[in-house]
C-alpha cells in the first residue's frame, strides 16, 4: 500500500471515529436530557422587589422583600401551564403620595405559561408569562385614638419573566429568574392624580428551588 493511500485511509478512519464518537456522545445527551425532564414542577423562591418609575409604589412606597410559590405541568416536552402565588410586602415611605397608612401586603394570584428551552443536560432557560389578580392590603395600626386602618386596592397584574435553571440531582434545581411586572391598578382618584395610580411596574428578581416529579 502505498504511502499515498494509506494517509487516505487513516484520515478517512479518523472521521469516521469522529463522526461514531459524535453520534454517540449525542444520543447518550439526548437520552439524559429525556430523562432529566419532568412533567410537574413546584417551585419556592425569594424576591427582591425593585418599583421603578413615576408612580406611587416607586415614589410613594419602600418595597422590602417578597415570596413567590408556584406548580406547573409540562403537556409536551417544552409547552407548560400552571398557577403561581406571590407575596410582596412593603412599607410606606410618603404618606403625602400615597395615604395615612403604614404598609401593604401584596398578594397575586396568577395564571402562567411558558416554554421549556433544554441547553443541555443541567441548564435549562424557561420564558413565560403570566395574567392574574392582585390585592394590595393596606394598613395601619397605630393611631392617635387607636383606630385602625385597614382597606384594599385591586389590580390586575402581567408578568413576563425568564428562568435560567441547574439541575442539582433528578428531582431537584436551583433558579434565577428575572421578572418584568405591572399592577393595572383600580384606584379612584382625583383626575389630577389618575396617571400616578394607574399602574405600577416592578423589576422582581427571584432565587429558588424546583423540584420535579
């Protein structure tokens, strides 16, 4: 054989190894990746809230931390739904802007859907959004005669957000997720102050665990 043909034949045997090596690094992948996804999610996290803009809860109010629960259901691979809590608490930094009271509890109750995007076999990138009702609770336990005040303002709440996710073991992930939110809020007002009321807009970031079943 001469010198010629036999660099032909090693080159050749060399792609070929590369190409079996490939194929089989990438169907071994896709066989952990298949496995490592699951069909029901729950998940916990923290929230730092941040109000920003011309509007009472970014002028008016001291958002300080938030809770966020969550479950959803994954109908093919990638597509879920599922229904999602969050709670923000916040205390009141001007009464002038806002009202005579002291804090507000903010509790969501929301409806989500998004799309799973597997990277590869821990990471994991989740957009969604997500459509509900919020109640601001508002109150105040100190008076001067010891009365107490305690009312609500509805709104209704869009949340648009991105998860990056690393699996940990099988059933279990930590996440990032960044969150833009708005509060269309139902707040009578004087005409004057309408535009400061109407909506207010939050940049949430969240840190958590999923776990999946």
């Amino acid at each position: 054989m001469s010198s010629s043909l036999l660099t032909k034949t090693l080159i050749l045997l060399f792609f070929i190894n590369c190409w079996t090596f490939y194929a089989q690094t990438s169907d071994t992948l896709e066989i952990k990746t298949k496995e490592s996804k699951t069909h029901l999610n729950v998940e916990f996290s923290g929230i730092v809230p941040i109000a920003f803009g011309d509007n009472f809860a970014a002028d008016g109010m001291d958002f300080k931390y938030g809770l966020n629960f969550s479950f959803k259901g994954y109908f093919t691979d990638h597509l879920f739904f599922g229904l999602k809590f969050q709670h923000l608490r916040a205390d009141v930094a001007d009464q002038t802007l806002v009202g005579v009271f002291e804090h507000s509890n903010v509790n969501s109750y929301l409806a989500v859907g998004g799309y799973r995007f597997v990277l590869d076999e821990q990471f994991n990138i989740e957009p969604s959004l997500g459509i509900g009702a919020t109640v601001y609770n508002n109150k105040k336990t100190t008076t001067t005669f010891d009365e107490k005040i305690d009312f609500e303002d509805d709104a209704t709440t869009l949340i648009f957000s991105a998860a990056a996710s690393y699996q940990i073991t099988e059933q279990l992930k930590v996440f990032i997720k960044p969150e833009y939110r708005i509060d269309f809020m139902q707040i009578d007002t004087a005409p004057i102050r309408q535009d400061f009321f109407d909506e207010a807009h939050f940049l949430n970031i969240l840190f958590g665990i999923r776990f999946g079943y």
